[in-house]
C-alpha cells in the first residue's frame, strides 16, 4: 500500500503540484484502510464535544438554555453535545422560541430525544410545563434524568409515542396555551393533519422537515401548508452563519475543529416550518 501511494503521490505531482497533491494524502490513506471520510468526520466531532463538554462541566453556557445541565452520558446527541453547550445547535430555532408570546405557557414535545428542548425550555422559565413525547426507551429514561438532573421533574410530563389523536391526551385548555414543537423524523407527515392543526388552532406549531429523505416528499410538504393555511400562518427557517469569534473559549482550538463544532450533520439545508395563528 505504501508503495502504491507514493507512485501516486508522484504522478499527481506532475499533475496537479506538489502542495495540492500533499493535501490528499490523508484521504488516499483513509481511502485504502477503507474507512469513510464521514466516519472520521463523525469521530472527530465527538472528540471535540466531550472537549467541550469537560470545559462547560457538560452545562449549557450560551444561549436561552444557559444554565441547562445535560447528563454525562447523554442516549442522544453525542455529536451535537459541543454545539448544545454553545447554545449554537438550531440556533434559528432557539432564537424563535424566546420570541414566544408569554401566554404560552406549556411545551409540547414530540420526538423529545433526551430532552435538550423539553428540560431546555423549563430552565429559564420560558414555559411553567413541558409534555415530553418519545418513542424510545432509552429516551423517555434519559429525559427523567435530565428532569431530575435539573430539578424540574415536577414540570415534565414524559409520555410514549405520539399517535394520531395524541391531542387528546392533552387538555382543551393547555393547548389553548401551547407551543407544539415537532421533531420525528419524516412522520410529521402522517401525524399533521388538516384536523390536527384545527385542534392547535391557537397554538404555535414548530416543524422540523424530512421531506427529502421521501419519494414523495414535495407533495407531502405542499399537503402540510395546505393543511395549515385555514388556522396558521407559515414562517420557514433555515440554518444560518455562526460567529464563533465570540466564544473566547475556543480561542485555542484549531480552525477546524471551530467549524466542525457549527456541523450538525445534516443531509442538506435543514429547514423547519413556524405556524403562528391566524387569529
């Protein structure tokens, strides 16, 4: 192997330059171990979180979450964990939220994870209650000790799979008052229906879209406006820059591994949907 890179090595030289063709040699070398550049990518930014993580003492220290204590070992999130502490991770989505009107007091989580969302908006009161939707587990076990880590068991309510009447677990009253906020990986399709948002007809709804992971993915997105144009109106957010000049503690980490902290993995542009309603 190390003969075949150097004769490569030599004839991409000729070809494209010395300092060009040097750059390659990490991914030729990867590429015959038969390792995927994403796995190494993947591996470095979990390495960069638990950095992170050991700095802040695994506590929020930016953002509308500031103060918010993650559980050492996290079920969900190890990639992201150095962004959470941040407070960079969907940063879009943190800043709509403290936009929130303050008559919505309870949060509605649906594919709530390991509660980053659904303790996160409990720490510095911007909701009195948060109803925690999770289909694993592991999850639902991880939010409990997040709660709990946090003291704000009291607070949450955990539940199970959210199914297509999921609404009427949920009191008239409390959705009347509610941030519905929806993260399930492609099923908000079949759980968002036209009924279900006459139901939070007077609820903000927050839509994390998968629709480009599906065959019919445009005409499921365009279904789900159409759903909502009678009740809500539709903001769409998308990821944006980050200044991490402002974070004097990573003054000392490479340049690289500053930009990996702003990756979170996605497939593409992630975008979600903000409903507001109409009345």
């Amino acid at each position: 192997m190390q003969k075949n890179i150097i004769i490569k090595f030599f004839y991409y030289s000729k070809r494209d330059g010395f300092l060009k063709s040097l750059k390659k040699i990490p991914t030729w070398f990867i590429s015959r171990l038969g390792i995927r550049e994403s796995d190494v990518i993947l591996k470095r930014r979990i390495k960069i979180s638990k950095k992170i993580d050991s700095i802040f003492k695994s506590t929020v220290a930016y953002g509308p979450f500031i103060g918010l204590r993650l559980p050492v070992d996290s079920w969900w999130g190890a990639t992201d964990r150095g962004s959470m502490l941040l407070g960079l991770y969907e940063k879009e989505v943190l800043e709509s939220l403290k936009d929130i009107p303050k008559k919505y007091n309870t949060f509605i989580d649906l594919g709530a994870a390991d509660g980053y969302y659904g303790i996160g908006v409990l720490v510095n009161n911007l909701f009195e209650k948060s109803i925690c939707y999770e289909i694993s587990e592991a999850g639902r076990k991880t939010i409990r000790e997040n709660a709990l880590l946090n003291n704000l068991l009291d607070r949450v309510v955990i539940r199970g799979i959210a199914r297509e009447d999921f609404f009427n677990e949920i009191s008239p009253e409390e959705r009347q008052k509610s941030v519905l906020f929806i993260d399930i990986e492609g099923a908000e399709f079949d759980l968002m229906s036209k009924v279900t948002f006459e139901v939070f007809s007077n609820s903000v709804i927050f839509i994390e879209l998968h629709e480009w992971g599906m065959v019919d993915g445009k005409e499921k997105l365009q279904k789900l406006r159409e759903d909502a144009l009678s009740t809500h109106r539709i903001t769409e957010l998308t990821m944006g820059s980050r200044d991490l000049s402002v974070f004097p503690d990573l003054k000392t980490f490479e340049d690289n591994d500053r930009w990996l902290i702003c990756s979170e993995g996605r497939g593409q542009l992630m975008t979600w949907l903000r409903f507001d309603p109409n009345t």
